[in-house]
C-alpha cells in the first residue's frame, strides 16, 4: 500500500527497503533507508552497550514494533479495552437499552475476534501489513453494537474515533478514505438499517460526525507521517553525524600517524644531514641565498650555520675570477631571467635539470682558498617545480697534491725516458740511411720494426709527459685567433691515408664555413686528430666517419660520429681517465694505451670548451667538441 506522501509505504517491518533521499538546508543529501524487518529491524549495538540489553530491546521491537510502526495488538489494545468498558456501561446502566440481543451478542463476538485477530497477526512481523483487518473488523464490530443498542443514547458512538485513528495512524492518504468509509458504515448504517426515534435528525448526526472524523483521520494522518519522516531524517542525521564522527577520528588518527612519520623521517634527515662531515652540503634558494649548511660545510669551510644560512649567498664561497670567467664563457645566456649572472653561472645546467660537476675554487673563513669539486642539483617540490638548489662540495686539496706528486713521479721517469730513446731512434736512423752497409736485408726488417717501436715508445712517451705537464698546470697554449675550418680539414686530409688502410668512408661537413676561435692550432690539431683517429681505429671495414663542423649561438661545435662498435653506457664515465680501455676496444683489439681522450679533453677543457660523448654499443659513437667565439680585440699569446 503506497501513496505519494513522502514516498513512504507499509515498507517498515513489512519485508521490503524504502530508500528516500533529500537535500537538506545547506546542501546536505540525506539518505533514508527503512530497513525491512526480514532482514534485521534493530540496529546493531553501539560500542559498548550491554548484550543483555540489547537482546531485551530487540526482544520488545519483535513483539510489539516501534512508536512508528507497532504491532498490531499495540494499536487494538486501547481499542479493546474501551470498547469492553462501554459495553459494560450498556448493560450496568439502564439508559441504555439493548433493544437487538443478537446484533448486540455479533458486535461483542467480532471484537472479540479482532482482538484474537490482533495478536495472531503479532506473532510474526511479516504478517503485520495484514492488520487492517483488524481495523476493520472494529468498524463492523461498532456497527452492530450500536444496531443492538439504543444509537442515541449509546455510549459506543464516541468509539468510532478509535478505529478511526487505527487507519489515519499508517502511511497513505488512502487510509483516511477507509476511515471514513468505516465511520460511516459504523454511524450511519445502524440508523439506516434500523430507523426508530427522530432518525432524519439521527442521520444528519451521523452524518455530520463522519465528516468530523473524516477531517480528524486526514490531519492525524498528515501529521504522523509528516513526523514519522521528520523522526526517520532525524535518526539518519544522527547516525550521519556519527559517521562523520567516526571518519573524523579515523582522519585525526590518521593525521597523528602521518605526522609521526613526518617527524620520524625528519629525524632520519636530519641526522644524515647531520652524519655528512666529510662533504659540505649546502642549500640554497632560487636566487642563491643560502638556506642550509650542514656540519661538513662547517668544517670545510670554517664558519658556522648560524653564519650562513639566510645570511651568506652561494658565490660569496668562490673566487669571484672563476665565476666571472664562466660568466663571459657563457656569454647573455647567463644574464637572461633576472637571476644574478654569477649565481647563473653556477646552475646553468643544473636549473635544466641536469645534474653538473665542475672543479671550482673555495675560500674559507679565513680567507684561505682551496679546490674544490662542486655538484649541482635542483631541489624540486612535490609537483616538480625546481624550488632551489643543492650544492655538494668535496675538498680536492689532498687529492690535488698526491695527483700531483704522482704525475711529476711520471714525468720523471717519462723525461728519464726520453733521451736514452732520442739516441737509440737517431742511431737506428743513421744505420738505415747508410749507403753503403754490410747488413742483409732480414738485418734491416729489424732495424725498421725496432726504430717503429721505438718511435712508438717515443709518442707514448710524450704523451705521459703532457698529461703531466696538465696536472701539474705547466701546460701552456700559445692562443691566437684561428680558423677553426682549417684545424678539421687538415685533420681530414692527414686521415686519408689510415682510411684508405681501414677501408672505410671519411666525410667531411660544412667545413667551408667561417667559425673563429682563440686558441692553440698546434693542441687544437692534436685534439682533432685522435677523435678522427680513435673513429678511424674504432670502425671496422665497410662503415664510415663523419667529422662536421657548425656554429650554435656563440659556440663552435666540431662532431666526430663513426658507425663503429660503440661503447657500452656504463663506460662513458670513465673514457676521460688515463689509461682507460673500453671493453669493446679490448674485444676488437683496438690498438691503444688510453692516453688519447684524457689528452684530448685536457686541451678542450684548457680552451675553455666542453667535450662531450654519446654512443650505442654496435651502432656507433659521436664526440663533440664546444668551443666559445673569439672575444674582440683578444691578443695573441701564451696563456698558462
């Protein structure tokens, strides 16, 4: 039985879910589920309700229901007892006559079975929604107990509002009308089966009373249902609030627990940060005001973090030389975005992203300078935003001086080298060049492939003694503005002949353009020429080496590319160092002592330049080389 008030039915208790929902002042969706009684009527305990009590209540709504939807022995009992009390009245009283035995003994019997009727129905909840037997049976009831007696003087008559208020009580506009079909049946038809006495006047009463009774039911109806809603939505709320209770403990716990993790790795933090005393790690905001120092940098650099951070900016520790000249090697690149040019300096490849290692000079508290081996790294937030950077710094003091000790150790013995093989090459020169010689010709095959070791030995000699003269800074260039096409083209041209040996392809590009450099033509060459020869060596019969040359912004860049064997990722690294054999020039016997890029980059890297490698193992590798523009009215010279 449904209406379209509220949308609610017999739903409760009777084995079926009502679900309402409705947006509430404020914005709140509440919704209201009616639980079916089949599946379990009580809500469960609260935390920590007695289970005796509980089994009590549930117990009590089993029986009898609840203020909104009692049994229907609950909602006949008043019924009973007020219509025994009145049949009581009409036979201790004689006013009022009954006139019908018969009706009279009827209407008794069918209270009496609807009040069997009532709690028989009561026994089960899923046979509650049949109560409206009940009711009305207490219609038919009144109406022949009021056959059977006197209807004016009866006291039955005011009975009638009891089944009455039985059907106004449900849910459903449509029980106002079988109220009121039941008023008048129980008021009216005793007067029309049986006229006697005044009966117009009788049946207007009756009349007149049902229309009373018909209003009473509709506004009893209206406002029970209007607070059965009213009290469902309030219990929803309160279980609401309680769910939001709930969740906002969970949340708090929650928050406790994600603030002792905070904390905890905090302290893990801060005692790594606090661990680092052998490297000086120092944060710095986006402009370069220093913001962390950790105990490394105190005892590297002599001054506190109370003295540092927020106070001290990033290039105040270096030697403003270095940076200007980094400055001017950049050129407007590191005056561009309003960052300071010197702070620039120092992020420029780090504010892309990228981490950058450079040797830099310090100076400490007390004003004593020191080298130094600077990483940069950006500090990102949560969403990738670079919000400063870190600086991680390890002295090169110590490492400088055993390095240098180490290479004037080679150089000796490197020098010691030398002369005794000048004299051995020049003797073995003179013996082959004698016209007249008693030597057969297997005696002179042995005298060329001596004097080919020995000139050899000689290169390689020469080569140890440079690396020596760079580390030990007596490395000098003589610097004069060239032009840089004509360094890879005679690379080009004195390569043709070991091409020709290999069988490769040696193309040359955009060597024909006009790029000017200040440096050294005679190092510059030397640098050139093992990149094309290590192409060369690395190349196998069929492939190719590329050299170009090109101008990018105020940079000449030469690229020497081969389709050679490659080098594997993880050796990139360490081409630089002396000595170093890559695995795939060992496994192709590419001849070699490891000498040549380590050469290489020391004059790159003397000429202000940049090298710079990429390979694919079996595909190939690409060197470049960076150098900056000449500078205008830049004279010629050495320069140390």
């Amino acid at each position: 039985m449904r209406d379209s008030l509220g949308g609610y039915d017999r739903a409760v208790g009777r084995g079926t879910d009502d679900v309402r929902s409705e947006q509430r002042p404020g914005g709140l969706a509440i919704t209201t589920t009616l639980r079916s009684r089949t599946s379990g009527r009580a809500k469960p305990p609260p935390s920590g309700a007695p289970a005796a009590s509980q089994r009590i209540r549930e117990q009590a709504v089993e029986r009898f229901g609840t203020v909104h939807d009692p049994s229907p022995i609950v909602k006949q009992a008043p019924t009973t007892l007020l219509f025994g009390a009145a049949i009581a009245l009409c036979l201790v009283f004689a006013d009022v006559e009954v006139r019908h035995p018969s009706w009279f003994m009827i209407g008794c019997v069918a209270l009496v079975a609807a009040t069997v009727a009532a709690v028989i129905l009561s026994t089960r909840s899923s046979w509650w929604h049949f109560g409206w037997v009940v009711g009305i049976v207490d219609f038919v009831s009144l109406g022949f107990l009021r056959l059977g007696t006197d209807s004016t003087n009866s006291p039955l008559v005011y009975l009638a509002v009891l089944p009455v208020l039985f059907f106004a009580g449900e849910r459903g506009r449509h029980n106002v009308l079988i109220a009121g079909v039941g008023t008048l049946v129980a008021l009216v038809g005793p007067i029309l089966v049986d006229p006697h006495g005044d009966s117009d006047v009788q049946l207007w009463a009756g009349l007149f009373a049902t229309l009373v009774l018909i209003c009473v039911a509709a506004i009893f109806n209206e406002v029970t249902n209007a607070f059965r809603v009213q009290t469902v939505e309030t219990r929803e709320l309160a279980e609401f609030r309680d769910e939001l209770l709930q969740e906002s403990m969970v949340q708090i716990t929650m928050l406790e627990e994600s603030n002792a993790q905070r904390h905890a790795a905090e302290e893990r933090l801060r005692g790594l940060w606090s661990a680092v005393t052998e490297q000086a790690a120092i944060g710095t905001t986006l402009d370069g005001l220093i913001d962390s120092w950790n105990p490394g940098a105190e005892k590297m650099l002599g001054v506190t973090a109370a003295q540092a951070e927020g106070i001290r900016h990033i290039t105040s520790l270096h030697v403003t030389r270095e940076l200007d000249e980094r400055v001017n090697e950049l050129g407007p690149d590191s005056r561009s975005n309003g960052m300071p040019p010197r702070f620039r300096a120092l992020v420029h490849a780090a504010k892309d992203g990228v981490a950058d290692v450079r040797d830099w000079t310090w100076v400490r508290g007390d004003d004593e300078e020191f080298p130094v081996q600077v990483s940069v790294t950006p500090r990102l937030s949560d969403d990738g935003d670079i919000v400063g950077y870190l600086f991680v710094a390890n002295d090169m003091t110590e490492a400088r001086e055993v390095a240098k000790l180490k290479d004037n150790f080679v150089g000796l013995i490197s020098h010691e080298l030398r002369t005794p093989l000048s004299s051995i090459v020049g003797y073995l020169e003179l013996i082959r060049d004698e016209e007249v010689s008693d030597l057969t010709e297997d005696q002179l095959q042995y005298l060329g492939i001596a004097e080919r070791n020995a000139h050899r030995l000689l290169r390689l000699v020469g080569d140890l003694l440079f690396t020596a003269q760079v580390e030990s800074g007596a490395f000098t260039l003589e610097v004069a503005p060239l032009d840089v096409a004509s360094i890879v083209a005679a690379s080009v041209e004195s390569a043709q002949p070991a091409v020709a040996r290999a069988g490769i392809t040696l193309v040359a590009e955009g060597i024909s353009v006009g790029v000017t450099v200040d440096g050294d033509p005679v190092r510059l060459g030397q640098a050139v020429d093992n990149l094309v020869s290590n192409a060369i060596k690395f190349t196998p019969a069929g492939g190719s080496v590329t050299v170009s040359l090109a101008r990018e912004g105020r940079r000449a860049v030469i690229s020497v590319s081969d389709t050679g064997f490659g080098i594997a990722a993880e050796e990139l690294d360490k081409l630089f160092s002396r000595f170093f054999r890559a695995s795939t020039a060992t496994r192709n016997a590419v001849p070699g002592v490891g000498l040549g890029l380590t050469i290489t980059k020391a004059i790159v890297v003397a000429h202000r330049g940049d090298l710079t490698v990429s390979s694919v193992e079996g595909s190939g590798t690409t060197f470049g080389i960076s150098l900056p523009l000449a500078r205008r009215g830049r004279k010629a010279g050495p320069v140390g």
